[in-house]
C-alpha cells in the first residue's frame, strides 16, 4: 500500500480550462534544458541535453506543429491566429534561452576543461593551413553551388540538412547580374572534425563543418564578391500519410511514401543570428513561411549534430560513470529461465535490471526442441536487433513464428519494413496490424510441449524490444506463465492476424475496445469509495497525460475526496491545485539521467489488500494511445510482485528532491530540490551489478 495524508473533501461540477499541449511539450524540454546548468551533471552530459532538446524540437515541428498548422486551418478546431502566436513565442524564448546556455555556460565549460571549438578567427596559422587542406581534400568535391536563375530554379532543400546562402557581387561567367546562390552540404560529411594533437597545442580541439566551409565559401564562387552569407535549415512535415483504406499493400505504399518523406511542407526555417533580413525574407519566401516560422540563433543551426563531439571527447570524467545493470537475483543466466518462470512471475526492472533476460528468454526458447511457436509484436526494435536474429533463427529451426509488425512507428518505418521482408523470406507468418490503429503493445508469447499439454509463457513490456534504447530507458517487463494472461494474450494475436470478433480479454485491458471506460470506471469507484469515508489513492506513472474523457474521470475522483499524485514525464494537460476542482491532485515530472518511460496505474478504493489494483501498460493517457492504437494494461496479481512495483516504482518518484519537478496550476514547473534523494540513482544501487 501507498501512504496517503488525509486530505479534504471537494465537489462540484467539472468547469475546468485544460492546459495547452504544445505549451505542456515545450515546458518538459524546458525540464530537459534546466539540466544543462546542474553541476552535479557532467560536462559532456551537460552538453547532451542540449542536444535532445534540439532534437526534440526537430520532432516537435515535425510532427506535432504539423499538425496544429494543418488543424489551424480547419473550422472548428478551436486553434486561431493567437493560440499559433503564443505557442511561436515560448518556442522562440525556449530556442533563445538553449543558446545561451551553450555560448554563456557549457561553452566556456568546455574551455576550461581544455576542449575547444574553434571558429576561423580563433584558429592559428597551422590549424587554418590544416582546415584549408581538409576542405580541399574532403569538402570540396562534394560541394555543388548553385547560382538562381531562371534556368537554375531554388533547389529542393531536404529535410533537417545543412545549407548556404549566399548574395555574390559582381556578374557571372556570362555576364548576368544573378545574385544569389545556394550551396547544399551532403550528409555524408561529418559535422564535427577533430583537429590533430600536433596543432592542438596539448588541448582537445574542433571545428565544426559549418565554420569550415564559411572559412572557404569564396572560393566556392571566384571572381565573384560575397557581399552577405549565412547557414539555413528547414524542418519539414515528416509524418507519412498513407490511406489504410485505400491500399491494397501498406508496406509498398508506405516504402514509396518514405522517399518523399524529407521533402514535405516546410514548418521551421532556422538562419544565424548575423542573417541579413534580405536573405532571411528571401529564403521565408522561397519556402512558403510568414516571420513566425523564422527561428534566428547564436551559433551552429543544428546543435543535434554536436553528439559528435562527445562522442570523440577524451574524458571519463565528463560523462556519467558507466553503469552496469544487474542480474535479478535467482534467475539463471543461461538456460533454465523457462523452468524458473514456472515457479511464478518474473519482474524486470530495466535499465537498472539487464535487458538481456529478455534476450536470453527468447534464445532458450528458440534453442529449446519443446518450443514450438513464438509470436512477438515488433514496433521499435532499431536496424540492428539481436531479438530479430533470433526471431529469424527460429524460424530456420522450424519453429511457427507469428510477427505483428508496426509498419507505421515513426521514423522506424525503413527499419521495421526490413525486418518484416527478412523475416517473410525465411517463411514466418507476417502481419502488420489492424488498418486504421497503430500495435502500440509489446508483448512476446512463446508455447511449449510439455508431456501431454502445451504451456504458454508470455513477456509482456511497458517498453519496446529494443536493447539500445533499453539501457537508457526506465520501463518494466513481465514474464509469466499465468493460464489467464496467457490466454488473453494468445486471443489478442489471434485478432491481430485473423481480424476475426474473439471474447473479451480476461485479466487484460485492450484498447481501443474497453481499456479507457475500464479505467473511468475504475477511478469512479475510487471516488465512491472517497465519498464513503474510505481510504482512496490514485497513482499514476506515465509519459503524458492528454485523454480528456480519463482527465475528467481523475478530477472527479479527486473532487470526491480521492488523494491523487501523477508523476508524469512529459506532457501533462491537467492543472493541479486548482480550488474547487483539483485541490487533491499533484503533478511531478522527473527528469534526470535516464529516460522515464515506464506506464504504472495503481488504484486503492478501501482498507483491504483486495481494495487495490496495480497495473502495467504499454498505453499513456493520450486519446491516441486509447482510441487509434492497439494497447495492453496487465494486472499485477502477484502481492510480493506488486509491493515490489510499488517500492521501485511509485515511492521513490513521489519521494524524489533530486531530479523531480513540481507543475504549478499554470502549466510552470518548479524544481523540487537538488540535494535530496534521486530515485534513478537510488535504483542503480539497488541493481547495479556485482563484481
């Protein structure tokens, strides 16, 4: 059980303002980018996250921004010229405040721990003669600049890439006055170069691409004058739109669409600070955009590109020490897992627990003789997956293999895609889901002879199958042997390959056919029991929170007395503290070294062990996730196993004053605190493996 203060009672009826969701996503990247200024931080981690938050704008505008725009222009939507301004304006403040955080803090960091990024006035006569041959060695031959006329249209610019424009002087080899040039920068060139040690002077020194090529942008044009110049990038549309309903193959649609993926309607336009407004209005007019799409900054435009330092960096005190995740007690770690897991349930607890239990899970039963299917949803597995190849090796072994493959994870498509033709070559059953949903749920299901019966094992994650992002990412896997589960599990793949009406799942919620009144109901009988004078508690761990139907049923709950606390990564469109309507909701966010990803829904309604539930799930609370994807939440029967969720999980999150932040009813965050307990760091002692 979770401790709960007392807390008064509220009523009313729900007349509540919800928060912005694009305010709520700029103000976690404002979270992200408060972490670039921690001491305790190391330098170069500092430095990373600024790079996520570069990165998540890029997705940002990608993806969601899109989709304001395209709603914007739509009646109804309830999305005007000003709710566009306000949300451009905290975008423009965020982006200027990143900047500053590089030039004023981290760079000068970086200095002072001997590491330098060397623009063209701060590099020596050695390193300029070193820059000038590498860029007529390696720049160069790549570089085809093009002069605008009107047999030389403005080039398609892709996606996120690096490009130059330039206003020449002077006439061109045949005697007309065109003015201007465009010089794009292949993406095979790296952005980053480290100089050599002998011209480094015993410091670690860079330059990055972008300066190299302004140091030598005349030589680009001769004979002609470069009268003003200057970096740009575009951010594109990058969503994939297919019609599900008007294809006869998804994967051949979707592989002919990708192609035109990095050329969709322009959203952002990034330029340098020293920009002329001439070139700046040309290129906003050249793409289609008004000023608010101009994003002018104080440095290279695309900071994401700066993981190439770091990644060169010589300095292991400048990256968070390596962490090696433990093995959970009592489980083998080769062969006997199947064994094992039949004595009872199994909790994995990553990063802070090995990924490679899953992967051993799935190598026993692919080398096991008794094993005679697996069948596994594939959503984000990377390009390279050591679970693929064992997926592919089962099916040599002969073995039935069923993968539900989500060719629609964004920005996964190509790799998922690939899979998908390895794996039907080889003679495995595939299949891509449900037209119209996304298969958001992980889950692994293998079936095994024993003696006269088959024994089902599932793996069911709040994560992906992914082994890279699994060492970064906070999530929660679940093996068991459970006949219910098991079973409901198995109906969920039989309706995903054969689209046929089976029973209502047992022990699981599945969205989108009952996962989100399922809940509603569950927080209203938590509010009947708050109403009653009995104790009533909601925790909720998610990612996001922007369902309005289940943001209605948590006011309620909390109006009728319940004591609510949500600890939600991302972005959370429910005010808390507001009087009179969610007095008994807290809202914390926790950002710190690992990613927050796990799904966690605990729910108390009475005194006894049987007034709790405690669930796990692959779903936020987002209308997506409840109405347009195929989701899981699994139950936590098991009472050691669920105090243990609770202990790992909830506890140490709502107790954290380390990495935690508090929303205010106005959408702000304050942080709790700096020195006080870290839950992350406490779980990396708790696992951390022994020597």
């Amino acid at each position: 059980m979770i401790p709960s203060d007392e807390v008064p009672k509220a009523s009313g009826a729900l007349r509540l303002k919800l928060l912005s969701r694009e305010q709520a996503i700029l103000e976690f990247n404002r979270r992200v980018l408060a972490q670039a200024q921690r001491d305790d931080v190391p330098l170069l981690e500092r430095l990373r996250y600024i790079c996520i938050v570069s990165s998540n704008f890029d997705e940002f505008f990608e993806v969601r921004y899109a989709d304001v725009l395209e709603a914007s222009r739509m009646q109804g939507t309830g999305i005007g010229p000003k709710y566009l301004a306000d949300v451009s304006d905290e975008a423009h403040r965020l982006v200027q405040e990143q900047y500053r955080i590089f030039n004023e803090v981290v760079g000068p960091a970086l200095k002072a721990e001997g590491i330098d990024i060397l623009n063209h006035a701060d590099r020596d006569l050695m390193q300029r003669e070193w820059v000038s041959g590498f860029f007529h060695k390696q720049v160069r031959p790549l570089l085809v600049p093009i002069g605008l006329d009107p047999s030389h249209p403005f080039p398609q610019v892709a996606n996120k890439t690096l490009n130059f424009i330039a206003k020449l002087g002077g006439r061109d080899a045949f005697g007309r006055d065109n003015s201007i040039a465009i010089v794009r920068i292949p993406r095979v060139l790296p952005r980053v170069i480290l100089l050599p040690d002998d011209i480094s002077h015993g410091r670690q020194s860079f330059v990055l691409l972008s300066s190299v090529i302004r140091a030598h942008l005349h030589e680009l044009f001769p004979g002609r004058e470069i009268l003003s110049f200057s970096q740009f990038r575009v951010t594109r549309d990058s969503d994939i739109d297919v019609d599900e309903d008007d294809v006869t193959d998804l994967r051949q649609a979707l592989r002919s669409k990708m192609s035109t993926r990095q050329f969709g309607q322009t959203i952002r336009l990034e330029v340098v600070s020293s920009c002329p407004p001439e070139l700046s209005d040309f290129l906003l007019e050249q793409f289609g955009l008004t000023e608010q799409a101009l994003y002018k900054v104080n440095g290279p435009v695309n900071l994401v590109r700066l993981t190439q330092l770091i990644d060169q960096v010589q300095g292991k005190t400048l990256r968070f020490p390596a962490y090696q995740p433990g093995w959970p007690e009592g489980l083998p770690q080769q062969g006997g897992m199947l064994e094992h897991l039949r004595k009872g349930d199994i909790m994995l607890h990553h990063p802070f627990e090995s990924f490679d239990t899953v992967v051993e899970f799935l190598r026993e039963a692919v080398h096991d003789p008794d094993v005679l299917a697996i069948k596994q949803t594939i959503y984000r597995t990377g390009s390279e997956s050591v679970l693929m190849e064992l997926l592919l090796e089962a099916v040599r072994r002969g073995k039935e293999v069923l993968a539900v493959v989500e060719l629609k994870a964004r920005f996964d498509e190509e790799a998922n895609i690939n899979w998908a033709e390895r794996l039907e070559a080889l003679g495995a059953q595939v299949v891509y889901g449900i037209v119209g949903l996304k298969t958001h749920a992980k889950m692994m299901l293998v079936t095994r002879r024993e003696g006269t019966r088959l024994r089902r094992y599932a793996h069911l994650s709040t994560g992906n199958y992914n082994p890279r992002t699994a060492g970064v990412y906070t999530d929660v896997g679940y093996l068991t042997t459970s006949q219910e589960i098991t079973a409901d599990v198995d109906m969920v793949f039989q309706q995903l390959s054969s689209l046929t009406q089976l029973r209502s799942p047992k022990q699981l919620m599945l969205a989108p056919f009952g996962l989100q009144k399922q809940l509603i109901r569950i927080m209203a009988r938590v509010g009947e029991a708050a109403q009653a004078g009995h104790p009533a508690r909601i925790v909720l761990k998610l990612n996001s929170l922007t369902d309005e139907p289940l943001i209605v049923a948590l006011i309620e709950a909390g109006q009728a007395g319940a004591k609510i606390d949500l600890v939600i990564r991302g972005a959370c469109v429910l005010p808390p503290g507001v009087p009179g309507f969610t007095d008994n909701i807290r809202v914390r966010s926790v950002v710190g070294r690992m990613l927050e990803h796990t799904r966690i829904l605990y729910f108390r309604w009475g005194e006894s062990e049987h007034d709790e539930a405690l669930y796990l799930s692959s779903a936020d609370w987002m209308n997506r996730n409840m109405t347009r994807r195929i989701e899981v939440a699994w139950p936590v029967r098991d009472l050691a196993l669920r105090q243990r969720v609770i202990d790992e999980c909830l506890v140490p999150y709502l107790m954290d004053s380390c990495d935690a932040w508090e929303q205010q009813s106005d959408g702000r965050y304050e942080r709790v605190g700096v020195d006080g307990p870290s839950a992350q760091r406490a779980l990396m002692e708790l696992h951390r493996a022994v020597d």
